[in-house]
C-alpha cells in the first residue's frame, strides 16, 4: 500500500520529530531516477529527502490519532517502570524508544525519566533524554490537537504532575 503525502502536510521521521512535507520532487541520484519526499525540521533547521518507496514507512509517517495520543498521555499518568540495569544500558533503551517514533514509546521514557521537586536532580544524559523525549511528544501532541508547543507541553506536564500528586 503506497503512502501520499502532500505539500504542507504534518508527518513524523521517528529519528528527527516532527516536520512538514514541502513537496515531492523527482531527483537523479547515480544514475537513478528517484521520486522523493522533502521533510523541511524547523527546530533543526533541516531538511530530508526520502525516497517515496515501499521502505519509505519506516523512515516517515502521518501524525498518530488524537486516540493513539491520548493512550500515550494515559502512560505518562501511571508509575514509573524504572528497570533495575546500569544507567548505561537503560539509556539506550531509552533512545531506541525516542527513535521508534512510536507515541506509546516516547511517553514511557517521558514517564520513567520525570522527576517531581522532592526527587533527586537528573544527570545530565538524564536530562537530555527526557527533553528529548517530552519535546517529540509535545511537537506531535501540539500538531494533533492545533495547539501551539507550550500548550501541548502544559498538557503533558499537567499528566505528569497528576501521577506524582
């Protein structure tokens, strides 16, 4: 089943976030004529080309339903699921998580790695995978819903907070 997509539609490239389709072009590369989609990432300010084939699912796909997003936000209100392994290894778990692009992913790491004001502070690799990991929620929560990022991210820490109370 062949994916359309069209110019200024919202889709998500589970290694980079949330981006806009700006057209879909065909481009030679080695000799090989090619049919490719243009991602344009405002917050990296980048730009991918991915060639529109049956492997192209795996690198973009359209934002999730506000019911998939909304499953993702009923994870961020359960108890963390912290595994008892080396910070080394739970934290490539972690990225694989944020990587898969999967909503239901990214919150258990948005979830596991949240911290109250009474917990203990986050390392800095902590940190960073949890900002991450919110930011790629929020962005895809915030196109769902048509609300803008600090909306979203208000909604989410709100989820968040309702757990730890």
């Amino acid at each position: 089943m062949a994916v359309s997509y069209k110019s200024g539609e919202v889709v998500v490239c589970p290694s980079h976030g949330v981006g806009v389709v700006q057209k879909i072009e065909d481009q030679e590369i080695m000799g090989t004529s090619l049919r490719v989609v243009v991602v344009f990432f405002e917050k990296d300010r980048m730009t991918i080309r991915v060639p529109l084939n049956s492997s192209t699912s795996s690198k973009i796909r359209k934002l999730c339903s506000m019911s998939e997003m909304q499953e993702a936000i009923d994870i961020l209100k359960t108890p963390s699921h912290v595994k008892k392994i080396m910070w080394s290894r739970r934290a490539q778990e972690y990225e694989m998580k944020i990587n898969s692009g999967v909503p239901l992913s990214i919150a258990e790491v948005v979830r596991d790695l949240y911290r109250t004001v009474k917990q203990p502070e986050h390392s800095y690799s902590e940190r960073q995978l949890y900002q991450e990991a919110l930011s790629r929620l929020t962005k895809e929560y915030a196109a769902i819903a048509k609300i803008d990022e600090k909306e979203a991210e208000g909604i989410l820490e709100k989820a968040l907070i309702s757990k730890a109370a």
